[in-house]
C-alpha cells in the first residue's frame, strides 16, 4: 500500500472517529434537550389541569372537570388524562384512552401518600409515554391525583431527523476531508516521492542526466530534490571524470603501443635499407654505365635501361622513407609563411582539366617549423589526394586558425572529392605499411612519415570523410605566435 494511500485512511479514520464523537455527544445533548422540553411541557399542562380541577371539585362541579378533561384530547400533543380518588381509583380518564390500555402505576400510592408529585416513563401498548402525577384536593379534604401523558413519540420524530441530518452531515464531511485530503497528499507528498523514486530508477539505469523538478515550497521534500540533483551532478561528474581518465589513459597506452611498433618497425626497415642500399647504389651505376657507352644503340635495350634506373631511384626513394623510420628527426626550427609552404609543396602538382586546384593562402599565418620536413609531409598528403581522384576531382586547401586547450593552432584542410576512405581504414590510415592502393602504386609510408613529422612539430593530424564525396585530411600545427 503507497504511503500516501496509508495516510489518507490513517487521517480520515481519525478525522472520523473524532467527528463520531463529537456527534454522539451532540446528538445525546440534542435529545437530552427534548426530553426536558417535553417534561417542562407536561408539566405546564398538568400544573394548568390542576389548578382547574381543584377549583372545580372545590365548588362541586364534578360534571365540568370531566368536560375539562374530555377536551384534552383536542390537543394532539397530549395522548390522555387519568383522575383517582383517595383509593386509587380510576374516576375519569380522557376519550382518547380506553380503560384497557390503563395500568395503575406505583409512582401513584407515593403521589396520594406524600402529596408530591412524580414524573416518569411508562409503556402503553408497547409505546413510550412520559407521565406525571399531579397530587388534587378534591372534596371534604380529601387527596385524590391527576396524570397526563405525553408520547415520546412528539420527539422522537425531531431525534430521527437529528440522526438523519448528522449523518448525513458526517458522511459529507468525510467525504470532503478525504477529497482535501487526497489532493493535499497527492499534489505535496505523493507526486514528489513518485518523481524521486522514478529519478532513483533512471539513475539506476545508468542516465545520470536526469533532474527532478524542485517545487518552491522549499519544504523537506523540495530540500530532498534538490539534494537528490546535486548528487546525480556529482555522479555525472565523476563519470565524466573517470571517462576522460580512461580515455587520456587508453591514448596513452595506443600512442605507447604505437611508439613501440614505429621504433621496431623502424630498426627493421633500417635493417632492410642498410642491406639494400649497397647493391641498389651497384645496379643503378651499371646501367648507367651501359647507358652511356656509345655503342648502345637499340632503343628496346636503352628503353629497358631507362626502366631500370627509374626504378633504382623509386626503391632508392621507399629505401629514404624507411631510413628515416628508423632514425630521429633532426629538426631545425624557424618561422615559415603557412601560405608560402603549401606553395610550395604545391609545385610538384599541376592542375589540369580534370583535376582543379583551389588555395587560398593566409599569409599572416605563421609557424615555428622544418621548412623540408613539413614540405614532404603535405607532398605526402596531395600525392594521396591525386590519387584518389583518378577521374578527375577538385583539390581543396583551406588555412585558418583555432584554440585548443588553450593553446594557438594554424590550421590546414585539405579536401578531395575522390572516392573518401573506407570507415575501417579510418584509424588505419596512417599506420606504417597500410595502404588502400594496389600493388605496386603505394608502400604504405606516405601517410605514416606526415603523421611523425606533424607529431615531432607537436601538432595533430587527423582524417576524415566529407558529408558528399571525398576525403579529408587536417592538420594542426603550433602557431608562432598570438593569433
């Protein structure tokens, strides 16, 4: 059962007994009231008859004392009239009473013996009568008595309509205390546990978001809301706390795993460049020795020769790249032009009808930076681009600036509306020897080498997909100075 259910019933019950009560009281209070009308009543009357009877048995009228009492009977708040003689008998009694229905009472010897009269309750005919016995002087001194009888019945018609209004006055009352009630309860108790306890449940399941409504009252229950919403702050709080802890502490432990796989991929290809340079050096010398012996004239053999050294320098390229993976950076730092850099990475690449160009550059941007370092790292980013726009497509650059943690950042966005990046090669992009292109046409370091270069500079570089088409690769790097 809800607590609010248990405290209308508790207060309405005793709200009731209380009313119950008191009615009782009131209602004993009301009948005790007409019961002592009705007696003052009877009496009048029978103090009025007595005085008339004893002044006409005093003068002998016996025959005019009967009429008096014959017409009592007009009088419908009087049920009968009794007359006895010294010996208790019956002399005369009204016309509305027979003889059968008329019992001598006791209180009748005392009223003749002591010449008091008595007031008391007697049963006619299974009905309630309230009665009195009035001592008479009739003739030759001699004590006779006069009764009359009033029903309870002239009463207990206004008891009945007491009760009835009482309860029915109860029954409202009740009835409008437990409505009050119930609405009181409801609107300042019940609504307001109901929204902790659904609060208490959301939290629960894990929506810390979640606000109770604080009312104006300020009463305990408005105190326990807004103390219950400043613990699912705090419970936020430390969630997002312990969120970012868990995250700075993930990227920590992906930047330490990817350090290591960079410094032993790059011992290996070390290795590995070390072991091909020599021979590469030897084969690259010979066929330019072959080449340049006047008696080579056959084209298909200085066309093969051709081939080879072209490829001598395209291994002796990848053969750079991995050196490079293997060693650290020496870089000289000096203020750079963003706007003359990307110029100048720009050279290498030419637009055509197929392929447009667009750039904007913002001079008044400048970096501390390795001019050759950062120059290869964005040739490394267009190279990417082109490539993915075969068929044609338009490469964007875009320079401006940003804060992040409160640090100054020159930033460059460049967009392709190439064929984008697949969703899972996004984290992947720019792993050491991944690559998207077939064999042959990439080895996967382009990519990797602008991410190190771009870290060494303390900046951050990152990729993403275009809402329409294409790709996009940012990069943030340090400003030299207050943007």
């Amino acid at each position: 059962m809800r607590i609010n259910t248990k405290l209308v019933l508790l207060l309405t019950l005793g709200v009731g007994a209380a009313m119950l009560i008191a009615s009782f009281l009131s209602l004993r209070q009301r009948e005790v009231a007409l019961e002592s009308a009705l007696s003052d009543e009877l009496r009048a009357h029978a103090v009025t008859l007595q005085i008339a009877l004893e002044e006409n048995y005093q003068r002998g009228r016996t025959a005019d004392a009967q009429r008096l009492v014959d017409r009592l009977h007009e009088n419908s708040r009087v049920y009968g009239v009794f007359l006895f003689d010294e010996n208790s008998d019956l002399r005369s009694l009204s016309q509305t009473v027979t003889a059968t229905e008329f019992r001598d009472p006791p209180e009748l010897k005392i009223v003749l013996e002591q010449g008091k009269s008595v007031e008391f309750v007697r049963s006619i005919d299974n009905q309630r009568f309230l009665s009195i016995i009035l001592p008479i002087n009739v003739a030759d001194g001699k004590r006779g008595a006069v009764e009359m009888v009033k029903p309870f019945a002239l009463i207990e018609n206004d008891i009945a309509r007491a009760r009835l209004n009482w309860l029915l006055t109860t029954l409202l009352l009740l009835a409008t205390i437990f409505l009050l009630v119930f609405i009181v309860l409801r609107q300042n108790l019940s609504r307001p546990i109901q929204a902790l306890l659904v609060g208490a449940r959301t939290l629960g399941r894990g929506d810390l978001s979640h606000r109770v409504a604080v009312r104006d009252s300020h009463d305990e229950l408005a105190q326990l809301a807004a103390e219950f919403n400043r613990m699912a702050e705090n419970l936020a709080e430390q969630r997002r706390a312990a969120q970012t802890e868990t995250e700075t502490r993930l990227n920590l432990e992906k930047e330490l795993r990817h350090s290591e796989r960079l410094a032993s991929v790059g011992k290996l290809a070390s290795g590995i460049a070390h072991e091909l340079g020599a021979p590469l050096n030897v084969i690259d010398a010979r066929a330019e020795q072959l080449l340049g012996r006047p008696n080579v004239a056959d084209e298909k053999q200085i066309k093969n020769l051709t081939i080879i050294r072209s490829q001598c320098a395209r291994i002796t390229h990848i053969v750079r790249q991995l050196l490079n993976l293997g060693r650290p950076y020496n870089i000289q730092f000096e203020e750079i032009r963003i706007g003359d850099l990307i110029r100048s990475a720009l050279e290498g690449f030419e637009a055509s009808e197929t392929i447009k160009i667009e750039f904007e550059a913002n001079n008044g941007l400048t970096i501390l930076g390795d001019d050759d370092f950062l120059r290869q790292a964005f040739v490394n980013i267009f190279q990417n681009a082109f490539h993915a726009m075969s068929v044609g497509g338009l490469l964007k650059i875009e320079v401006s600036k940003t804060v992040l943690d409160d640090k100054n950042f020159v930033v460059v966005e460049i967009s392709d509306t190439g064929t984008g990046i697949a969703p899972d090669n996004l984290e992947r992009i720019f792993d050491p020897f991944y690559t998207t292109k077939d064999i042959g046409e990439g080895t996967g370091l382009g990519l990797s080498v602008s991410r190190r270069i771009v870290e060494e500079h303390g900046g951050i570089i990152e990729a993403s997909n275009n809402a329409d088409e294409g790709a996009s690769v940012t990069v943030y790097l340090p400003a030299n100075k207050e943007l």
